[in-house]
C-alpha cells in the first residue's frame, strides 16, 4: 500500500513518472505524422497529405500507447542516472555538465534499444498494413493489434524475429540521444539563462528547445533510420528480402539513388519539433508540480 507514496517521493519515481507524462504528450501530438514518416521511407505512393487523408479515414490510431509510455518513462529515468554517473565531480546540486549530459545521452540510446527495438518492430508492421485496397499485389496481412503482430512474429521468426533491427537501432539511438539531450540542454540554457540550475524556463523555452533537441537528433540519425525501417518492415514471406542492414543499404541506394535516405524527412522534422517540444514541456512540468506536491507533503 505505501509503494507508491514511497516511489514518488523519491527522485527516481519522479523522472519515471514525468518520462511516462511526457511519452503520452509524444504519442498524441505526433502518431499521425509518423505513421506517414514510416509509409513514406517504405515507398507507400502518395503526397503526405494524401497518406494522412487514407490513414484517417480507413485506420485510426493504432499506436500501442502503453509500452511507448514505458519505454518513455525509462528513458528519462535511465538518462538521470547516467547523466550523474558519466560526471561524478559535478555536485548533486548543479546540474550535470555537458559532457556528462551528452554520455548519458548516449548510453540512454544504446540501452533503451533493447526495450525500443521489438516495440517499433510491432508498431512499423502495424503502420504498413493497408485496408481496402484493390490492388492485391500491395495487400498486407491486417493485424488485429499489437499482440496479434508480436505473436505472428515469434512464431514464424522467434526471438531473432522480434529483436530483428537491433543492432541498426543501437547505432541509430545512441548518437541521436547524445545530441537530443545535448541540444536540449543547450538550447535552454541559451534562450533562459540559469534554468538549468533553477528549472525556472517559461513553457516557450521547453517547447523550442525541445523541439529544436528533437529535430537535431532525427536528421544525425535519418537515413540509419529509413534503411531501420525498411528492414523491419520485411517479414518471412516478404519476396526478395534483405539479408542484412548492409544488404538493405546497398540496394535500396542502388535501386532508388541516395535520394532514398532522406526520403520522409520534412514529415519527420516536423513530427520531431511538435512531438519533443510536447515531450519536454510534459515532462518538466509534470517534474515541477511533483517536486512542488512532494515539498508540501513534507511541511504538512
């Protein structure tokens, strides 16, 4: 009965809670946008206006919101750890430098990946079944939901099937959180001086440098993630499939030009600013009103 007063008290359940706050901002700010991101790197035909339109009005949402609420909320709990641990000479009462920031960043990436990668796996298989469409050559086996997929998956491919992308995830993730809680940082520093010691920033300050934070990671990292997504998206009974991500590289970039690596770039830049910019603004104020509730829990 008391797990969850002690939990919350404590700056640990603080990061988690407000990292699941913010994953939840994430994912109703900015699922339609990348689902058409997703459609867009698999060659989907189309304007993303044209995508948006089908997906809306065939589909909904589909986004598994739970285990990305989760993965959310470590990911914030996990980079508050590691951002100290990287920079022990820095006291627990400033905020860690920006070296230690940037190592946690990136160790943040390579960790999450493993939590991350069976979930876009299942998310990216959702994302690409198409209904009612005419053209059976382009017909996807329809999905009854996140489970369905993940069970599909494991039974045809086993636990190779379900970390399918890993090791592109891990190097996709790693520098893209680096430079994400980097840039943040940064960024908020420079447009509110001091915030990072006071946490004082204005709601201004949190949405620009969290959506600035998101589309600086997204371009280091995007074409890892278009040839990412491209193999995942492969199944058992995909024709041709890919035998590796060097594979998928070499024949996407043969078969479609370099071009093919940027290809969604605009809808994930500004899926990027919209979503991280909800992102840290849920999540520092969601910290803010814990921390707040916390202290006057202590003075009653």
């Amino acid at each position: 009965m008391d797990f969850w007063p002690e939990f919350l008290a404590s700056s640990w359940g603080k990061e988690f809670v407000a990292g699941g706050v913010g994953g939840i901002a994430g994912i109703v700010s900015g699922y339609p946008l990348d689902t058409i991101r997703v459609r867009q790197q698999s060659c989907t035909p189309g304007s993303a206006f044209t995508i948006l339109r089908h997906v809306a009005s065939t589909e909904g949402p589909l986004a598994p919101l739970a285990s990305v609420t989760f993965q959310n909320a470590m990911v914030f709990q996990i980079y508050a750890v590691l951002s100290r641990a990287f920079d022990r000479n820095v006291p627990a009462s400033d905020p860690p430098s920006y070296k230690g920031v940037a190592l946690g960043g990136f160790g943040t990436g390579a960790l999450q990946s493993l939590m991350l990668t069976p979930v876009e796996l299942v998310k990216i298989r959702l994302q690409l079944q198409r209904r009612n469409i005419p053209d059976n050559k382009n017909q996807i086996t329809s999905y009854r939901g996140p489970t369905d997929v993940a069970r599909n998956i494991f039974r045809q491919e086993g636990w190779k099937g379900i970390y399918r992308g890993l090791t592109i995830t891990v190097l996709r993730d790693a520098p893209a959180h680096a430079l994400y809680f980097w840039t943040y940082e940064y960024v908020r520093e420079q447009l509110h001086p001091g915030c990072r010691k006071n946490g004082q920033e204005s709601f201004r300050t949190m949405l620009i440098a969290g959506g600035l934070a998101g589309v600086a990671s997204w371009i280091c990292c995007y074409p890892l993630d278009v040839i990412k997504t491209r193999f995942q998206a492969q199944s058992q009974s995909t024709p041709s499939r890919y035998t590796g991500i060097v594979d998928c590289f070499r024949r996407s970039v043969k078969q479609e030009g370099y071009n093919v690596l940027w290809r969604g770039l605009g809808t994930a830049v500004a899926r990027a600013f919209v979503v991280n910019g909800a992102i840290f603004t849920a999540y520092e104020t969601a910290l803010r009103c814990l921390f707040i509730n916390n202290n006057n829990n202590n003075h009653d």
